[in-house]
C-alpha cells in the first residue's frame, strides 16, 4: 500500500500571484475530507494557507483550501493519519486559477475494529485542535496547557467542562501538564486545573515531590513520557506512573532524534543509526516486564513543540462498543493497546487481546497461537513476537489487513509477550508494537529476571553518582529519593526468580 499519484492540470500564461484551489475527497465518500499539507516551493520552504493551522511544515484543512502562490514548481504531499493513503506530487504553477484534485483511499479502518486512536502529548492552542485531530484521523488527545513555568490559565478562567466532545467519537481534555526537567518528563492527565510546579527548577526538587502530590487527585492519569529518561527507575520505584511513552516524540515523521537528551545514553556500538534510540527504548521497556512489573505502553508527539504533526505518534485502545472518555482509558490501563507512528498491527492470542493474562497449571504447557492482521504504508519485511525480550519468531505477512497466523507459542514458564513490526524506513523509526501479553503461574506468581533488577539496580547507581543540585542540602534531598528506588531494585533483585 504505497502512495497516490494525482493527476494535476495547470495553465500556460505566467503571472504575479497565482490562485491554486486544493480539495482533497475520500474515495470511498466522494465528499472533501480534512487532511494535512505538507507544500513545499523550489527552494524547500513550507508554504502556509491563511487562517489555517500551521506548524514547521504543514498545515490542515477540511479538505478545501485557496492559496495564493507566486509562479514556481511546488512539492506537496498530503496525508490524513495512518489509516489513508498519502498522495506526493509535485507542480509548475503558471496559470492565474489552478485546481487541483486529490484524493485519498482507506487502507484500514481501525474503528470498525474497535480500536481507537490518541495522542497523549499535544502542545497546540485548543481553539485548533478539532481540526488538527480531524485532519489525521485521531479519536482521543491530551492537550498540555500548563508545563514547566508556563500556564495557559494564568490570566483567564478554567474550563468548568475540560473535556471536549465532537464529531461523535472525538474527545480531548484541555488540561493536561508536563514536568519536564534534568531527570526527564512526567505527563498528568485528567485534571480539573492545573497543579503549581512552577517553584521547579531544573535540578530541584525531584519531579517525585510533584507527582506524590498531583497522585493524590481522584482520576489521574501520570504518564512516564520516555522509558530512558533518567529518572525512570525512581519513577518505577515510586510507583507512581500509569503508562509509558513506548512510541514517543524522538521518533519524528522526517527524521529521529538521534540522543537520549537528559537520558540514560545508549550504547551506540549495539544500537547504531537512526534506529538506534527506537530499539534502546524497547530493551529498557522490555527489562521493565522482565522484573514482573505491568506498565501498558503509551504515545505522544509532542506536535506544537518537535516538528511532528499531531497524532504521528499514536496508541490505538479497544473499546466494546461506542468509545465514550472513561471506557477509553480504562482499556489502556488494562492493556488493551497497539502503539504506531506507521504499520498498523491488531493482534490477537487464543483469540484475546493484548493485556491478557495466561494462567499456567503446574507440568501443563500452554499452547497460545497468535494472529495479527497488518496495514502499512510502509514496507514491512517481518512482523515479530518477542517472548522476554528475545525475538522468538520473525514472520513475513501481507500487510493486506486480513488475520495471519505468526505460529503457536508454548509457554512453561512464567513470563510475557508482545508482537511488534518495524518498517523498512532508514530516516527514522517507524513501527508498531502490541501491549504485552502476560504469563503467570496459579496465585499470580511472576518472572522476575536478575539481570534486568539488576539492569536498573546499576542504572540507579550510575545516576546517584552524578547528580547535581546548587547546595549540598539539595543534593541530599535528591539522594534520599534515590536510597528509595536503590532498595526498590535490591529487593526486585533479592526476589529474582528467573536468569
């Protein structure tokens, strides 16, 4: 399933300013469908549409837009979320009125599947952001409006309602912050106002002291935004988080981050190029499950801030029925969950989704056959199952969206699994990984590996070693947040029951 080509009819006579008038329909339709715009001119400079959302290099529209362009050759290329297929195409403009028609297929529809999309890292102005998620296709959003030292709400009044609903099954929440320091960054959902962090300061105090206290509020959601940030083992220690961010916003549509920031460094030698920091954020996810402990993965990116449009990175959650905010959530706690910036995995297991927990009777294997049905864009050479943080199976599939078995597991011991798929995209990470699913004995018993306690026993050690804070008083307040993950992680170690 590749990219479109459009047929475009242009005039002959040269003039100063040229009208181009752009609608973009959904074949299956025939009427306009909103939609992104990335318009570029000869020289690569991203070209905007009036009073219409733009950001770095693209702009949305409900599927209609008049642009006024000087003559010249244009590149454009258009899209609406995963789920269509992208048109590129490029044009001489010479002629006073050009039309240009393009139009987009569906190559899955995720919601007649039950599964619904969201992005749980937005940094655009609300007034926006209806349009932003119509145009790529995206059903739930979590729009920061209070983050570091910056509030929205500083010099108007709170929203009474801060969830917003339209479009039937579209829902966004106006109120969500970030905590974003020398440790890493800590998204809160689900708010009725936002919590004073402004007294944070880039060493001091921990973002722990914000989070005990904003954990306190009925309903709220904390997402760790990157598994290698720092503090991600304090954080986990603490048990103060709900999701973490597997599909996050250093993977970008035209490119990746290529560093870890205020992050646990990777080894470059074992995780090289531009793939690198997307596979050292799975390894770290994967030692998180290896120590037993349930996190369901998560996504966010970070558009407003990064270059990324909204919704590029994105979880999709099933949902019985009609989608409606709680039920939404309340999948994603349970893992329920595929996470995308690209292929589009719905896997099944014995006929269960991901989140699922295999119970194993004592000398009685358990025999799991586990299907997938793939859409891509993109290539995909094979779809994997990791099993423990090893790839057990690697299968080539059709990405036509129809069920394919990946084989039959048979799990004896304790333990987990997930299936992911990585596209064959060399400028960035593109992939898609299921939540896990999880393997237990009868009374709930667990695998807890010695070596990934002791993965983050190290990690935590190489971090006290080089915190830093203005006062030696400060530094000791942070110590003491990290003597509590260091016995956090002995005791996972003491406990280990597996390698």
């Amino acid at each position: 399933m590749g990219r479109l080509i459009s047929v475009i009819t242009v005039g002959m006579c040269v003039s100063e300013a040229a009208e181009v008038s752009l609608t973009i329909l959904d074949r299956a339709t025939g009427q306009p469908a909103p939609a992104r715009v990335h318009l570029k001119d000869s020289e690569g400079k991203p070209q905007r549409a009036d009073k219409l959302p733009f950001w770095r290099d693209h702009f949305v529209c409900d599927g209609q837009v008049d642009l006024k362009l000087s003559p010249g050759t244009y590149r454009y290329e258009i899209e609406r979320g995963p789920e269509f297929s992208a048109v590129t195409n490029s044009f001489a403009l010479l002629d006073m009125g050009t039309n240009l028609t393009v139009t987009l297929d569906r190559l899955a529809n995720l919601a007649s599947e039950g599964w619904w999309s969201g992005d749980l890292h937005v940094h655009r102005v609300p007034e926006d952001v209806e349009l932003l998620m119509r145009a790529d296709d995206l059903h739930f959003a979590q729009v920061i409006t209070w983050w570091n030292k910056q509030n929205r709400w500083t010099n108007q009044p709170v929203p009474a309602k801060p969830i917003v609903h339209f479009d039937r099954n579209r829902f966004y929440h106006v109120m969500a912050g970030e905590d974003e320091r020398d440790g890493g960054a800590l998204l809160y959902f689900n708010l009725p106002a936002p919590f004073d962090i402004t007294r944070g300061e880039r060493f001091h105090p921990h973002s722990l002291v914000f989070a005990r206290a904003i954990r306190k509020q009925p309903g709220v959601w904390i997402d760790i935004e990157k598994p290698f940030w720092w503090d991600f083992p304090a954080w986990i220690a603490a048990g103060i988080g709900d999701s973490v961010g597997l599909a996050n916003n250093h993977m970008q549509r035209a490119g990746m981050l290529d560093n870890e920031a205020w992050g646990k460094p990777r080894d470059r030698q074992r995780f090289s190029g531009l793939h690198g920091n997307g596979l050292w954020t799975q390894e770290i996810y994967y030692h998180l499950l290896n120590c037993g402990i349930r996190l369901p993965p998560s996504a966010g990116s970070a558009s407003g801030v990064l270059q990324n449009p909204v919704g590029y990175d994105r979880v999709y959650v099933h949902v019985d029925g009609e989608p409606a905010w709680e039920k939404w959530w309340n999948g994603l706690r349970a893992g329920r969950v595929f996470v995308s910036n690209g292929p589009l995995v719905r896997c099944q297991a014995n006929g269960q989704l991901p989140g699922e927990i295999f119970t194993l009777k004592e000398r009685e294997p358990l025999g799991v056959e586990v299907t997938i049905a793939l859409s891509s864009r993109d290539p995909v050479s094979n779809v994997e199952i990791v099993q423990n943080g090893v790839v057990t199976h690697r299968v080539s599939i059709s990405a036509d969206g129809r069920p394919h078995s990946l084989g039959k597991l048979t799990l004896a011991e304790p333990g987990w699994f997930l299936v992911r798929a990585i596209a064959n995209e060399p400028r960035t990470f593109r992939f898609a990984s299921t939540g896990a699913y999880y393997v237990e004995r009868q009374g709930g018993m667990r695998r807890i590996s010695k070596t990934s306690a002791r993965f983050f026993l190290d990690w935590v050690h190489e971090r006290m070693e080089k915190l830093q804070a203005p006062t030696a008083s400060q530094r000791e307040e942070l110590l003491q947040e990290w003597r509590k993950a260091e016995a956090f992680w002995r005791e996972k170690l003491a406990n280990a029951n597996a390698d």
